[in-house]
C-alpha cells in the first residue's frame, strides 16, 4: 500500500497497489487534502493535477519536471531544493511559501500569488511569470536571466543581488521594493514603475 504522512507523522491517506502518482490523482479526486503532507525526495514528474491542495506540505528535493498544476495551493509549502524544470503553475497560490535554491528553468506561473514567498537562490532562467504577485517576496539571489515578468507587481519585495538580465519587464511595478546590487543588463522596459530613483539607471 502507498501511504503519505504529514510532516509529524501523522497518516493522511494511502491505496493498495497504487504508486505515489495514481496515490495523489485519486485521493484528490476522492475530496482528500494533502495539506501538510510529506512528498520530499519523490519524482512527480509529468504529473498533472487540478486545484491540488498542498497547502503546508513539504516537497524539498523532489522532482517536479513537466508538472502541471492548475489553481493549485501551495500556501506555506516547502519547495526547498526542487527540480522543476518546464513545470507549469496557474493561478496558484505559493504564499508564504519556501522556494529555496530550486530550479524552475522554463517553468511557468501565470497569474500565481506569490506574495510573501521566499525565492532565495533558485534559479528562474527562462520562465514565464506574468501578472504574478510578488508582494513581499525576499528574492535575494535570485537568477531571473531571460525570463519573462511581464505586468507582475514586486512591491515591498527585497531584490538583492539578484540577476534579471535580459528579463522582460514590461508594466511590472516595483515600488517601494528594496532594490541592491541587481543586474539589468539588457533587460526589457516598457512602463516599467518603481526603479528611478532607486538606481543608478534609466532605460536606454
């Protein structure tokens, strides 16, 4: 029997026969939440899974390529360490949550919530962010190279030392985010709000 525990230990659901993946699809399906659930060190890749509830779960070191997860709840989740390449999230919720040193490289999050998220050190080269809201976020060495953070809002967010050259920019409004020490080089700007006066730059 495939069984998933909380992160005390504590018996959420489990199948006979099935594997993690079949586990997942029809506990969900059968009205379970997973909320706070264990899935650290699995490989959920190429699984897909409608308005999933994780919220408080632990996914650290997991493999998420090619995910697709539509109106999922990631509120207060884990995702430390993940490998989640081309992984696709809409209109989910990560707030709060823990994305720390993952790679997300050409994933997508469209219209996620993602205020108050830690993204420290994870790596965003080439994905797609847009119409997110990063409210808060601590982006502290965060690698956006090539990505796209069309119409997002960083409002509040702390950026420092992070990399967004060659991001598209275009209507994202960073106001009142503390700004140090980023690289723009060769990045988009097109109503972009919230960075004159905070660096030493203009658009060319």
């Amino acid at each position: 029997m495939t069984r998933i525990f909380d992160m005390e230990g504590n018996y959420l659901v489990g199948l006979r026969g099935a594997n993690l993946k079949d586990t997942l699809r029809l506990s969900l399906a059968n009205g379970f939440t997973l909320a706070g659930a264990d899935l650290r060190n699995v490989d959920l890749s190429e699984l897909r899974l409608e308005r999933p509830h994780f919220d408080k779960a632990s996914f650290d070191k997991s493999r998420l390529v090619d995910v697709e997860m539509p109106q999922g709840n990631f509120a207060h989740a884990s995702l430390n360490q993940v490998y989640a390449i081309g992984a696709e999230f809409r209109e989910c919720t990560f707030e709060a949550a823990h994305l720390i040193e993952g790679v997300f490289e050409r994933s997508e999050f469209i219209e996620c919530d993602m205020e108050m998220t830690q993204l420290m050190g994870s790596d965003f080269i080439d994905a797609k962010l847009i119409r997110c809201n990063f409210r808060g976020a601590i982006c502290e060495r965060a690698n956006f190279k090539g990505a796209i953070l069309a119409h997002s809002s960083f409002r509040d967010a702390y950026l420092v030392d992070a990399n967004l050259e060659g991001t598209d920019l275009s209507f994202t409004d960073f106001t009142g985010a503390r700004i140090h020490n980023i690289n723009l080089r060769g990045a988009k700007f097109n109503d972009t709000k919230g960075l004159y006066g905070v660096l030493d730059w203009r658009p060319d």
